[in-house]
C-alpha cells in the first residue's frame, strides 16, 4: 500500500495552520516540499504553529483528490473539513507552487480558508483555454484530466472564486517574467494567470522580473525567500527580517552572533541580550539564521571545534 499523500505536523489546536501543497516532480514522485522551510519559517517567527503537508503523486493538479484522504476532490475536501475543524485553528492559510499553487487556491476557496499564497498557478487547466493561450507546457495532463471525465469549465479557478463572491480568499500570488518556455514566445506565459487573478478583488499580484515558472525556487536562490513567506504567510514587515542581501544588523552585531555560537553560547539568552539592546526578536533570530548559514561561519566553526574557545 503506498504511502499517504498528507502529513500531519505540529498538532496544536488553536494555533494558527498552514495546509502546503507540493509541486510536480516528473522525475521522481512529489515530496512535501515545503517541510523544511516552514520549520526555518517557524524559528525566524519565534512562534509555532500547525502544519499539514499534502501532495499529488497522480499529478492531476490536485483534481482527483489526495490519495489516503478520500478517493476524489468531494470526499478529499471532507477529510480536511474534518481536519480543520480537529484542529481548530486560529486562522488557516493554504501555501503552494504551480501544481501547488493550483491546488492551494482549488481547495482554498472550497475550505473557505482567509488566505492563499501561491507562486506561478495557472487559473485553469481547461485544454480549449491551453490551445487559445499557445500553453502546450501542461496538454498532456489537461488531455488526461478531461479523458477521465473532468471538464475543462470545472477547472476554472476564476469561475469557482467568482462563485463565492467576496467570500472567497484573499490570494497573494507571485508570478516570474522571464519566458519558462522560449519556444512560445518572448513573455512569461504565467502572465495570462496573473492578470486573469488581478482582476479579482483582494488578490495581490507580485512580479518578479529575475524569475521564470519556478518563483520559490528563484527566490531561494536569492536568499529572499523565507522573507516573502514570513510577510506572506504572518504578515511580518520585511524590513524586521535580516537576510544577506537585506541586512538589518551591523557587522559588529554578526560577529558577535558568531563569536558566541563558537562558543556553544545558548540562543535563547543570545536573543535576550539582543532584544535587552532594543533587537526585535525576528532580526535576531533571523540574523543567527543568516550566520549559521553562511559558510564562512561553517569553516571557522569547523577549525575552532577541537579548540576550548571558552578559554580563549
């Protein structure tokens, strides 16, 4: 029996939840990918809260259900019904990338959730629409998902969030510009999705022009992207957050951060002496992040570990 496509992580019943949704993988079977960094995401938030991590090996964009929660889109929406309501939780957010975002806004507004943030979802996967736009990047799956009985017009996400009025969530979504699919022309051709999304109210549209399909991957690269998600995901100010590219403390600051990890000093009495001098606690932790990562810090702690440093 294979192995469910969701996980439970974190139960804490009125804490806030976030519902991850993985993107296709074509060369192995879909992970949860955003395991990893919604626990960064917790740590810089100083905060925990409640996870489910669902994915997609069919690689039906979500449409046919998930596999260990119901044996389709009706009976799947159900289980997480249940779930939510299990869970109780303070708020719930949807978070996914292109297949992920797809589903992240499908069964966003049929939950009723506050929020959806997704990077590069199309709005439809109706063939007929892929054929007038010249998208021949996803036709097989479209073919297959209207071979199988499931209509174009009931992929439309346009017309389910219209459905539901202004009711439906509140979507923050980030689109690349740079053309993913050269052979088909100059432009990006998620764009036609984001400006499909833009017209409706409540949806912020984020370009970002470095990009192509893969917007979180892009961002990743950049270091930017545990930022984005925090200001996304817990409306956290960006400029609170310290990144390499971003930073928000001196580099006296840092190098005290990795003196003192050098010297097995406790983070949690780091962040106290750095919020006793006026440090919020997300630049703190977010800047012991940053230099826990970075591979200068690596090799110095490396070559100090056989050294009794707290003599030093």
């Amino acid at each position: 029996m294979p192995d469910p496509d969701f996980l439970i992580e974190d139960r804490a019943p009125g804490r806030p939840l976030v519902i991850s949704f993985g993107f296709a993988q074509w060369e192995r079977p879909p992970a949860f990918d955003y395991q990893g960094r919604l626990k960064k995401v917790e740590w810089n938030l100083g905060d925990s809260f409640q996870k489910i991590h669902l994915r997609d090996t069919r690689l039906a964009w979500y449409l046919k259900g998930i596999q260990g929660l119901g044996p389709d889109l009706p009976s799947t929406l159900d289980s997480l019904r249940g779930l939510i309501d299990e869970l109780r939780p303070a708020h719930t957010v949807m978070l996914g990338q292109s297949m992920g975002g797809y589903g992240a806004i499908l069964y966003g507004q049929a939950l009723g959730v506050e929020r959806v943030v997704a990077f590069g979802p199309l709005s439809t996967m109706d063939l007929a629409s892929a054929l007038r736009l010249g998208d021949r990047r996803w036709m097989s799956v479209m073919q297959a998902l209207q071979d199988q009985g499931i209509p174009g017009a009931s992929t439309d996400l346009l017309g389910l969030l219209a459905d539901r009025g202004a009711g439906h969530p509140k979507l923050r979504l980030h689109y690349g510009c740079l053309p993913d699919a050269p052979e088909h022309g100059p432009e990006n051709l998620d764009l036609f999705h984001a400006r499909r999304f833009q017209a409706l109210a409540g949806t912020s549209v984020r370009l970002h022009p470095g990009a192509a399909h893969a917007v979180s991957e892009h961002l990743r690269a950049r270091c930017e992207l545990d930022t984005v998600l925090l200001e996304e995901l817990f409306d956290v100010a960006a400029d609170l957050v310290h990144s390499r590219r971003q930073p928000q403390l001196t580099d006296d600051w840092i190098q005290w951060i990795a003196e003192n990890r050098i010297r097995n000093a406790d983070m949690a009495g780091m962040i106290q002496a750095m919020a006793a001098n006026g440090i919020a606690g997300i630049t703190a932790r977010s800047a012991i992040a940053t230099v826990l990562r970075d591979p200068i810090y690596r090799w110095a702690a490396r070559t100090f570990s056989s050294i009794d440093v707290s003599r030093a």
